[in-house]
C-alpha cells in the first residue's frame, strides 16, 4: 500500500472472513496481507465517497446550496436590524412554530449557527489524495482495489490469472473478496468484480510492455 492508506483503519474483513478467502484463493494470508487487504478496501470505499462527493454536478450542487444559505443568512441579519433571532421569530403568535417548527425548541439563533455550518460544509476542497478527473468512470474504485489486491494476492504466494471462462483460484478469490465489500460500493455480483480484475490485470500487462519498450530505447 502507499501513504495514500495510512488513514484508513476501518476494518471490513475479519477472521472468519479471512478463513474464506484463504480456501477460496488456495493461499496463506500473513497478518500483513490481512491488514493490506483492509487497507484496500478501506480506501476503495473512501474513494467511491470522493468520486461522489466531488464529482462536476455534486461541486456545482455544493456550490449553490452554499450561495442560497449564504444569502438566506444576510437576509436573515438585514431583516433582524440588529435584534436577537429570538425576538424577530417570536411565538406569541404562533409564528416560530408555524413557520420554522424546528425552531420552537430551542433558541431560534442556532438556526444562523446551523447556516454557517452549511455554507463551511460547502467550502470543503477536494481532498489532496483525490485526482478528479472528469472521464473517470464510475466503478474506477473497484479497479483500482482489483489491482491492490492482485498485487496482494501475488505476494501471498498466489498466481493471479483469469481464463477467458473466468475460473481459477484467483477468480475464486476475488467472488468471495466482493461479498465481504459494503453494498453500494461493492460490484453487482462476483462475477462483476471478476471482470474488473481481468481489466486490472491486462491493464498492468501493458504498462510492463510499455516499460519494457521504454527501457529497451535507451
């Protein structure tokens, strides 16, 4: 794993689960391998997060929310002319619980405070470990947790291939690798992920050619 992990401690995968992925993909996992594989989905599902987050419509979302609740709040002060919030949204007539319901217990000047905090949420920046980039697919997350794991399956001692019938050790491997991801940022079904480690996995093919071509050059 990189630096780009060394936040993630969510453990996803515990020793039952571990138990699993050993019978399925015909390999021994060391305590190192099991954190790796935390780590990776850890920051699979981090990323998901990103790529919603911030993706062009979600910052363009945040963008207007944070313009209406800034300009609610100015009006909001400019109406007040000075008095307390508690004052202009009086209940004697029924007004505060009327109008702003949520208001009426407590004091109705936290209402400012909860618009400071949503203008400050839609200032958040994009994080410095996330590159957006608007061609990035949706499912990029499980692609790039297919490679992380093909490299950690490989140093398990496992060989990660893939047939073109998508059976083997490895493939057996990812299935059951899936059904331990969260839902909503785990594949479809298996044989989903599968197919994403067989995209993963000719990926890394052509980068090494590429390598190869480049270093052969010089």
């Amino acid at each position: 794993m990189t630096d780009r992990q060394q936040d993630c401690s969510e453990t996803f995968l515990d020793d039952e689960a571990f138990v699993e992925l050993e019978k399925a993909g015909k390999v021994k996992l060391s305590i190192s391998h099991r954190a790796e594989l935390n780590d990776a989905i850890s920051y699979c599902v981090r990323l998901r997060d990103w790529q919603e987050a911030y993706s062009p419509d979600a910052l363009k979302a945040r963008a207007r929310v944070g313009e209406l609740a800034r300009g609610l709040k100015k009006e909001i002060e400019a109406l007040a002319g000075g008095a307390r919030l508690s004052v202009l949204l009086s209940d004697d007539e029924g007004f505060t619980h009327f109008m702003v319901p949520h208001l009426s217990s407590s004091d109705p000047n936290e209402f400012l405070d909860q618009l400071d905090a949503i203008i400050e949420r839609c200032e958040l920046k994009v994080p410095d470990g996330y590159v957006r980039r608007s061609s990035r697919p949706k499912d990029s997350h499980l692609l790039n947790l297919c490679s992380d794991v093909t490299n950690i399956y490989e140093r398990a001692g496992g060989k990660a291939g893939i047939g073109g019938d998508r059976t083997s050790t490895f493939a057996d491997f990812i299935r059951c690798l899936n059904g331990r991801i969260p839902k909503g940022y785990s594949a479809g079904s298996g044989g989903q992920l599968v197919k994403k480690a067989q995209e993963a996995l000719k990926r890394r093919k052509k980068q090494r050619e590429r390598a190869i071509r480049a270093t052969a050059g010089h």
